[in-house]
C-alpha cells in the first residue's frame, strides 16, 4: 500500500509542476495547519508557480463554494478538506478549477478526475497516529522540489499527535535530524524532538502557532505565521500578545463554566459560549474543550461538545450568508478507550451525521471533531447526536 501512495505522491508532484500560475493554496489555523501553509507555499516559491494564500477554519457548502468562485484555478488544500471532499468534487466538476487535497483528517472517498485527493488513510495508514496534515504536504512538496530545509515544519505540526514520531511522520523527522535542524532527546515513549535553530521543543512552537493562527485569526495571525515560518522564525512579538489573549480568555471561559457547571443529557454534555470569543479564531473553543476534557469537571464517559458563535467574515475571501455557530467536539480520556474497543461511536462518524441532519457540516477525527451549524437550531444537534449514540449501542446488543 505505501508503495501506492508514494507513486501517487510522484504522480500528482508531476502534475503540480506544469502549472505556472491560478494556484490557490487553503490552508487550516491550527499549528499543523500552518505548517502544511508554509510547506506548500515554499515548495511553490521555489517551483516559481504564482499563487495565493487562504486560511480557512472549517470547510463547509457555502465557504467551499466561496473558496471556488475565485475561479478556473488549482486549488491546493494541505490539512483540510479530506472530510468534506464531496463538496469540493461537487465544485471542480461543475467547472469551478482543479483540486488537490494533501489532508489526513477522516476522508470522504471520491472519483472525479479533477480531483486529487491523497490522504494516507486510503493507503492503510492511520490519520490519528501515522501523519499529520503537515507530512502529508511534505511528502507531497518533496517529490516536486527539493524541500529538506521545511522537514522540520512538519515535526512541528505533527506536535498533535501524542507520543513519538512514527511511521510516516518519521520520515520528515529522519530528513530533519540529517540536515541538523532536529535533535532527538531520550528514547521510546519519552522521545522529544528540538528545533535546533530556535533552540525550542516541537510542542511548545506547536502551542504558539496554533495561539497565532486561531486566537489571532481576524488579526492576520495565519498569514503572518506562514510568512515568518517560511523564514525559519516565529513571530515572537505576535506570540507573546496572542498567547496572552488566549490564556485570558481561556480562564475566563473556564471560570464561568465552573460556576454553573455544564449541561448534561444522555451520552452528551455541553456548553454554549456565545459571544464570549468573539474577536478570535473558532478553533479556540475546540481548545477550551480540549482543556475541560481532562478537568474533574467533565464526565469522562460523555461526549463533551462545545458551541461558539461563528463570524461570518473569512479574512481575504469575503463573508458567509446566514447566522451560524461553530461545534466542537472531544472525547475524554475513558469514553476515547471505550470508542477504541467499538463500545462507542467515533466522534467524527457522530458530529458528521449529526451535523448534516440539522443543515450543516462536520469532518474531524476518532475522538475530536467540528462542524458549522446554522445558529438556533443546537438542541436539534444535540438530539441527533443523542440519538445516534442511542442507535449504535442498540445494534451493538442485537
């Protein structure tokens, strides 16, 4: 199977390369999602193919429709879009361009052929532990230029996989070691890796891009971050303020659901923060849900889902129609084993489902996912995905 991938990675390298303008690159705000950003943008740059940057948070009908009204262009998505890839099939053959998805998030298989879509789950590996968004770029961009220098990008972004590199991560981290840009410490389970050049570990740089790119959002953050990554820094200035911000108003957040606790039914609890990000990147609700997942007040063995009010506004393509909230959705630690032992759904399969039945759009992984929902109709999300849950354990006992 792997031999597939790489020749498929060739293949569509080969591709790229004829193309000498029209390219738009989309990438995610997360720290993985910058560093595809940037990977791909250098790769380009050094291809001498013109192109534009577009950082999205969530890829949804009418945003990857917006994305596609910028016309016959080819367009690149790294980290994103492997979870709704029939919406971006659904553009390209309506003649809106050409598409590539260079993504390892849970993928929705598809057929046009012009489309690309080269996610390592078709090839047998696992999107949760074997690649991140950023190798997958990597591997990509390598076959189309000479691209060693950017390894260590992709050790970066793959900080959000928990434990060592392996796999298909490794072979970034082995391109990186040789040039001297990573050092590995320790061995096994304890494996650490530093970038020698900033004389930081992979995850405290993964902590600050991603307080970059989400918390500074509407601020340019994304794009400043691809620029200075790009150059071998992090923009030390924009870390400290956004850092800041999000420590902020992470403790505020927690603080209020502290007091009134959160709300519970079924297999699911949640909390709604309404406007209180408002100003910042809707990945950072996915980040307080994250924080509350390991906090005494969460009940381990529930789904715990977070809503945030979404800004319509895109920075740099324009502004969605209609009133709409962000979902996010994790799995604490104990409900994630019982979804490893198949006595509960994964979160992806459940937030998918859940989310087109009142409207929207979801994509995401085993135990963490989102979806864009239109604003008002919550409760019928968490009554969709209550019952889902209901219906898999049902079968389970028949």
């Amino acid at each position: 199977m792997s031999e597939d991938y790489f020749r498929d990675l060739r293949e569509a390298a080969e591709k790229l390369k004829t193309h000498t303008s029209g390219v738009v690159v989309i990438f995610h705000d997360d720290a993985d999602g910058l560093c595809s950003g940037a990977i791909a943008a250098l790769a380009l740059d050094r291809l001498n193919i013109q192109h534009d940057l577009i950082c999205v948070e969530k890829i949804s009908p009418e945003i990857v429709k917006l994305i596609h009204s910028l016309g016959d262009r080819l367009y690149i998505y790294v980290d994103i879009g492997s979870g709704r890839a029939d919406l971006i099939e659904k553009e390209v053959e309506q003649g809106h361009g050409r598409a590539l998805i260079a993504d390892h998030h849970d993928p929705v298989k598809t057929t046009s052929e012009k489309l690309i879509h080269l996610n390592p789950e078709f090839y047998g590996y696992s999107g949760e532990t074997d690649a991140s968004g950023s190798t997958a770029t990597y591997l990509l961009m390598r076959e189309a230029c000479d691209l060693r220098d950017a390894a260590w990008l992709a050790v970066v972004g793959s900080a959000e996989i928990p434990g060592p590199l392996k796999s298909l991560n490794r072979i970034p981290l082995d391109d990186a070691v040789k040039l001297g840009d990573v050092e590995i410490s320790g061995s096994g389970e304890s494996e650490k890796y530093v970038i020698t050049f900033l004389k930081k570990p992979w995850n405290k740089i993964s902590s600050t891009l991603t307080a970059i790119g989400s918390t500074g959002y509407y601020k340019g953050g994304p794009y400043e971050a691809v620029r200075a990554l790009k150059s071998r820094r992090i923009p030390e200035d924009l870390a400290k303020e956004f850092e800041g911000l999000r420590r902020k108003k992470l403790s505020q957040a927690i603080a209020v659901i502290s007091r009134k606790g959160l709300s519970s039914e079924g297999y699911v609890q949640w909390f709604h923060l309404g406007d209180l990000f408002k100003g910042l990147g809707s990945k950072t609700v996915g980040t307080l849900a994250s924080v509350l997942s390991f906090r005494r007040i969460a009940d381990q063995r529930k789904y715990l889902i977070g809503f945030m009010n979404f800004d319509p506004e895109i920075p740099g393509l324009g502004r969605l129609e209609g009133s709409w909230v962000k979902v996010s959705v994790r799995a604490p630690k104990l409900l994630a084993k019982l979804i490893d032992e198949g006595k509960m759904p994964p979160v992806s399969d459940l937030t998918i489902k859940a989310a087109e039945k009142v409207g929207g759009s979801g994509d995401g992984h085993r135990y963490a996912a989102s979806a864009l929902i239109q604003a008002g109709r919550e409760e019928e999300f968490l009554k969709e995905f209550n019952e889902l849950i209901g219906k898999f354990k049902s079968e389970l006992k028949t």
